[in-house]
C-alpha cells in the first residue's frame, strides 16, 4: 500500500496495472477489501492525529490562561501605576496640558459630531422609534442574523444601533426599510460568545430581561467586534471615571511595618506571631488555585456551552473534597462544596432543558441532538430524570411522523415501528446498565402501541370497513412488528389484545352483511354460457390463481356445467378464504373467522330452487357436490397454508355433508298414453 503514498500516483495508471495483475472477480474482490480497509486506517489514524493535536492546544491553552494571565494582569496593573504617575509628574508642564487640552477637545468635537449623525441617521432611518438619544455616545452600529434557539434555523434580519446606554434593535423589511423591535440597557444584558459548531458560525448569545435571543454575524472580526462594543458599553462609566484625575495609589503596608519594627525595636524586644495569627495564613495557602475558582469556572464553561469540561471539573473537584485529609486541611471546603453542588444542579437543569428542547419532527435528528445531554446525564448518574425527558421528546416526534404520514397516504404502520425500534436501540444502548429505566422503556412502548392502536381504530378500522381491508390492514402491522423481537422487544401479543374487540365486532358485521348477499339474485338453474370463447378462457385463469381447476366442468366452446351463483360464490369464497386466512395468523381471531366460513359456506349449500321453477334435480344436486368435492377441500388447505392453522369447523362441515350426499334423482320423464291398441 506504499504505492498510494507516492507523490506521483495515479489512478488510471494503478488501475490498468491491478486490472492486468489479478485473475479473474475473486482476486478483485480482494483487492479492493484491502484497500478499503487500508483507507479506513489512514482515516483513523488522521481522526486520531487531529484529536491528539486539538487536546494538545488545548491543554496549552488552559496552561497559558491560569498561569500566565495573573502574571499579565499584575504587569498590566503596574503599568497603569507607573503611567500615573509620570503623568503627575509632568503636570507642570504648560506647553503639556494645552496641547493635551487641544487634542481632547478635537477629540470631544469629532465624538460630538459623530453622535450628531448617528442620532440623525436612527431617528430618519427607523420606523417607530421615539426615544431621545440627545447626549448619548454612539458606539457601534451593523446587520446581524437573528437564529432559532433550538435548530439555529434563520428567523430574521435585525440591525443593531448601539450607544452607551441603549442598545436599539430594528428589523430588515424586504425593501429593505428599517422596523423598531426593542431597546434594552446594556448594562442590564449578558454577552455569550458561542462556540463553532458545523452549522453554525459567528454566534453570539445576548441575554436580555425579554429572554435568550442568538444572533450571527457575517464574519469572525464582526462578531469579536460586537462582544467588544456591548462589554464597552456595559463598563462606559466606569471607564470614564479615571479620566477625570489620578487612581489614588494603595500606601506599602510591608514595607512600612518592616522599617518601624527595625527602628524601634531592638532583637531581644521583637514579639513573635503567635501560632492562632499564622494558621490562617498558611491553610489559605494550602488551598489550590483552581479549587477556590472552580465555582466560578464551572459557570463559565456551562454558559460558553461546554458541557463536558464543565462537568469533568465538578466530578476532579467532588472527589477532592471528598477525601478526608483534604477536608481537614482546607476550611473553606465545605463552602466549595455546597458552591459545586450548586452549579452541579444548574448543569443538570441546563442539559435537563437542552434534551427537552431537541424535539423535532424528524426522529433521527431529534435522537442525534439529544445524545450529547444525554451521555453527560448518565455520567452524571441522572439517568431516571434524562430517560424520562428523552422519552417525552421521543413521544413527541413519533405522533408529529404519524400525522404527517396520515396526511400524504403513506404507510404508518411501518414507519412507527421503524421509530420504535430506533428508539430503542439508542434508548438501550444508553441505559444499558440501569435496569430501572430499561422498565420504563416498556412501560413507555406500551402507552405508545395504545395510542397507535387508537389511531389505527380510528382511521383506518372503521364502521363497515371490508374483510379485505381488514385484512391487509392487519397484515401490515403485523409484518414490522415481529421485527422488534430482534432487540428483545415482543409486542405482537399486546397489539393482537388491543385490536381484538375491534375486529371481531368488524367481522361479525361482515358475515351478516354476507349472509344478507346469498341468494338475493335470481337463479335460473341453468349451465353458464360466457359467450365466447376468450370469456371462458379468462375465467378459467382467473380461477386457476385462485386455486381450483374449472376445466373438467366446461361443455362445448362456451359453457360450464354449472349456474352463474355456483361460479360466482366459488370465486368470492375462495377471496374470502384468503383474507381470513391473514387474519388467522392471530390465534385471538381464528374462532370467528371459522364461523364466518362455515355459516357462509352452509347457506350458499341450502340454496334451493323455487318450487314453481322446471329445473332438473340433477343439475342442482351437481352444483352442490361440487361445493362440497370440490371448493370445500381447497378452502380448507388454502386457509391452512395461509395461516398455518387447521380449519377445524370446515372439515367438520366437510365431513358431516360427504355423509349426506345421496344418489342422483333420476330425471323425470313424461309418459304418453293412447287409446290405439
């Protein structure tokens, strides 16, 4: 595989040569397994290096900000000290303080006029806006993209006026006119810079007494740009205070008592501290710095969004307090503790609202936002509250599919138990270990069957629905779900209870409603001509895919040896075998379905002609033989290979009525009598 790290590979030229080396599919097949997997190594080994090197810069980052900031900030401190003071110094200086004087007051004159123009451009570009923006500084103005809180969709273009104490908030039109939204208090909102993610970039969180609102900049200096404005405007007056004369400088108490205590006291006169003075000193000491911040930095990492450092530092800080030669050691550990646990809590409530909130309408992504909450959750040991929210999210999503899926005419019965069955494999994948919420898993699927099965009586069981639909309706369901015992999950016998009363009251109509149908046509009694020839031939095709052969009963080009209601009730009960059949493969239905049969098959026997009607007994004592020989038998066997039961009631009938069947009545002849001898 050292050809693929070449500088000058080629494709064309590696493929003729593989192409001549091997022999015949099976050498190819190898081949290209090997360099799948080859590719999946260098994959792997890539995801690794990036990992390994974005832990690294992360790690020296954090290095950097704890050890090296406080140092910053002290050499920044002192700075600002030595700048005051040299500043003192040269207050004497005329020719100083004018030209300083000169520059402040240009300085002051182009901050006017700057606000002049921006107070003028917002009252003449912003409909209904009515505040008073005189003696206000501007600071920055600029379109942002304000973003859905939970799927960071685009919602609305807003334009920012920003100034030292309101910060005015307007909205784009279409022709591009401005529209007044709200005006807040700087100094009353919160600033949160949001992480990258893949779908979305350069996205602040500004915090405001109307709630949570994300807006997104075009570009990165646009969006550090803003955070720098809003914290400017948050901290204007005291920034403008210094300005107004020098920082008074703290007296050095050290050194003072170090030269008062050398002066006036000799070595055997120095009193020495006493053990209860010293103590405190060195057990504040022995606190280590990034315990006695960790309060404050969990804060921060679970406003920035990150989650998981947030609670890796609350797991390192519970266990470091919890030993007990540490306890003994700190005073303030107590404090520290009830101050974590707080912001455990907190952390809980937040990832707590982020899994309720990832609901969507589509299932999938509803399950791929919540699994990043949800493994912090369960790190957590929070895995009752965190099951019980993902499975009202889950609940959500499947009944918003099963509506949109009832609306367009699609299949539901498949697409619910798909969600179902996804949600159970990441449910249990991710409660694997917690036997407790494996129960509520099924409780949970129970509550959901009942409420499919609900929807199912009601849209598609309804009054005077047919045997065909109940059929297939039935066997839908049916289908998708034996595929959740795959997992360990067998609901089938449930869902057959939950139907049960429904098809039965459905088939019990559906066998009067038949039985009302037999014999209400008029039967003349006679073999059945179809005319023509490609009617016969069609009939005894479509009678053939039913199962039973026709072809012994033809007489001449056009006829069957038998009446139109024998032929028609021989293709509608053979239909009929079928459907119940389907429906059979419950064991809950199969004593109903077996009377419905039977009843059915017993009045289309008893058909009898009318008693004023010439018709050879022959012929109707033909026709019922060959329901009994014939259709009866086959009947039987469809229903069995259909439903893989016996059909007990029908061989019973079958057996009762191949007893009876007696020799043919001879036909009738007429006897002629004369008087010639």
């Amino acid at each position: 595989m050292k050809v693929f790290d070449d500088f000058n590979f080629s494709v064309d030229k590696y493929t003729k040569e593989l192409t001549r080396e091997c022999v015949g599919g099976s050498d190819l097949q190898q081949r290209k397994k090997e360099i799948e997997s080859y590719n999946e190594q260098t994959s792997a080994t890539l995801k690794q290096t990036c990992k390994k090197n974005y832990m690294q810069f992360i790690q020296t980052a954090k290095e950097i900000s704890r050890k090296h900031l406080s140092e910053m900030y002290q050499l920044s401190h002192i700075l600002i000290e030595q700048r005051n003071i040299l500043a003192t110094m040269s207050d004497g200086k005329t020719s100083n303080n004018l030209k300083a004087d000169s520059v402040e007051a240009e300085n002051t004159a182009a901050e006017d006029l700057e606000n002049s123009h921006a107070t003028r451009a917002v009252k003449e570009m912003v409909q209904g806006f009515n505040g008073n923006l005189e003696g206000k500084t501007f600071l920055n103005e600029g379109a942002l993209i304000e973003l859905d809180g939970n799927d960071y969709r685009p919602i609305q273009r807003v334009f920012f006026f920003l100034f030292n104490d309101v910060l005015i908030v307007c909205k784009v039109k279409h022709d591009k006119r401005l529209e007044f939204l709200n005006e807040y208090d700087p100094k009353k909102i919160g600033v949160i810079n949001i992480k990258d993610l893949d779908g979305v970039k350069n996205a602040i969180n500004i915090i405001t007494p109307d709630g949570s609102k994300i807006y997104q900049s075009i570009t990165a200096a646009g969006k550090s740009e803003w955070i720098e404005k809003l914290e400017e405007a948050f901290r204007f007056d005291q920034q403008k205070k210094p300005k107004k004369g020098q920082a008074p400088q703290p007296p050095n108490r050290n050194k003072s008592q170090q030269q008062s205590q050398s002066k006036n006291s000799t070595p055997e006169k120095q009193v020495l501290p006493s053990p209860s003075e010293s103590e405190p000193k060195s057990l504040e000491d022995e606190t280590p710095e990034w315990l006695s911040t960790a309060s404050e930095e969990i804060q921060t990492l679970v406003a920035q969004r990150h989650f998981e450092d947030a609670q890796t530092l609350i797991k390192r800080t519970l266990e470091f307090l919890r030993l007990a030669e540490h306890k003994k050691k700190l005073p303030q550990a107590d404090s520290i503790e009830s101050k974590v646990k707080q912001q455990e809590q907190k952390l809980t409530n937040v990832l707590l609202q982020e899994l309720s909130n990832s609901h969507n309408r589509n299932l999938q992504i509803a399950l791929r936002a919540a699994r990043r909450p949800l493994s912090i959750l369960v790190e957590m040991g929070r895995s009752r509250q965190a099951s019980a929210t993902l499975l009202k999210v889950c609940t959500v999503s499947l009944r918003v599919a099963q509506r949109e899926a009832r609306r367009n005419n699609a299949e539901i019965s498949e697409l619910f138990f798909c969600d179902l069955t996804q949600v159970a494999c990441d449910y249990l994948s991710a409660f694997e270990q917690q036997p407790a919420c494996v129960a509520a898993l099924v409780v949970w699927c129970n509550a959901e069957l009942q409420y499919f099965a609900s929807q199912l009586i009601k849209h598609y069981l309804t009054k005077g629905t047919s045997l065909e639909a109940m059929a297939k309706c039935v066997e839908r369901v049916r289908k998708p779900a034996t595929k959740l015992t795959e997992i360990g999950l067998d609901i089938s016998y449930h869902l057959e209870g939950l139907l049960r009363t429904t098809l039965e009251s459905l088939i019990e109509e559906s066998k009067q409603r038949l039985l009302d149908a037999v014999g209400r046509t008029e039967e003349s009694w006679q073999p059945y001509n179809l005319q023509t020839k490609s009617n016969l031939k069609r009939l005894l095709l479509e009678l053939d895919t039913l199962g039973i052969d026709m072809r012994a009963q033809t007489t001449g080009d056009t006829w069957l040896n038998l009446t139109q209601s024998t032929l028609v009730f021989v293709r509608h009960y053979l239909q009929l075998t079928e459907y119940c059949g389907y429906l059979a493969k419950g064991e809950t239905l199969l004593q109903s379905l077996e009377q419905l049969l039977r009843d059915l098959f017993i009045a289309q026997h008893a058909l009898k002609p009318p008693s004023d009607l010439a018709v050879d007994p022959n012929f109707v004592v033909k026709n019922k033989i060959f329901l009994v020989d014939n259709l009866l038998p086959i009947a039987i066997d469809k229903f069995r290979q259909i439903s893989g039961r016996q059909c007990d009631l029908l061989r019973e009938l079958h057996t009762k009525l191949a007893r009876q069947q007696g020799a043919p009545v001879p036909r009738q002849r007429s006897v002629y009598t004369t008087d010639v001898f």
